[in-house]
C-alpha cells in the first residue's frame, strides 16, 4: 500500500526487529512503520534504538499496545489487516512529522499477516 503513494520512498525491508535496526542505522529513514510482534526484538524494543528524530508508525493485529505505542511517542498506530480505503491515512501523520515534505522516505514493515509477506519495508 505505501508503494502506491507517489511521495514515498521504501527504501527495503527487515525480517525481524535486529535487521530493523541495522537497516534504519545504516539508510537513516525519516519514518518506520513497525510491527509489535516481530522475532529478536519486537517494535517497542527496536523503537528504544532508533533515533528519535524517526517517525514511527506501528502496523499490528494487537490494539492492546495502542496506549503503551503513543506514550513512547509513536506518529500512529494503524490495526491490522489494513485495506484500500485506509492505505494513505499511515503516511500522513509521518509526513507531518518530518516537515510534509514529499521526498520522505519510508522504513516500513509489511502490513500484512505474518507469513503472507516480508516481515518489514524500508
């Protein structure tokens, strides 16, 4: 869905949350959209290690989390499966968070259930 917006950049993807890391450190994102359960570190634990200048944007089946995501200062938290008519709402509020410029680009993870896709875009 985040391929579908002309301003987004995805720039790969991670199949758990150390690769996240290492991805973020080394392509340096503007935003990342994380799950909260994912293998090695789940998204609160890769969150913690990311700089605090990345715009977060956590993608999950789990709206228990949705409190706990927002006080660790996330942009949005969007509930899984996700579809069509909501496939532009996670970009808006990282774009406000990095300026609204259209260039931003995207450390994301697959909004899809587990086994259907890649663990995580960037």
């Amino acid at each position: 869905m985040l391929s579908a917006e002309p301003d987004v950049e995805i720039l790969g993807e991670a199949a758990t949350g150390l690769e996240a890391v290492k991805a973020a450190a080394e392509l340096r994102p503007e935003a990342v959209f994380l799950d909260i359960e994912m293998p090695k570190l789940d998204g609160f634990e890769v969150l913690e290690l990311l700089d605090p200048q990345v715009a977060v944007v956590f993608v999950t089946a789990y709206d228990s989390h949705a409190l706990r995501a927002f006080e660790v200062h996330a942009v949005d938290y969007v509930l899984k499966p996700t579809g069509p008519s909501v496939s532009a709402r996670p970009c808006h509020a990282p774009r406000a968070r990095v300026g609204g410029r259209p260039d931003a680009t995207l450390l994301a993870r697959a909004a899809r259930p587990p086994a259907s896709m890649p663990t995580a875009w960037w």
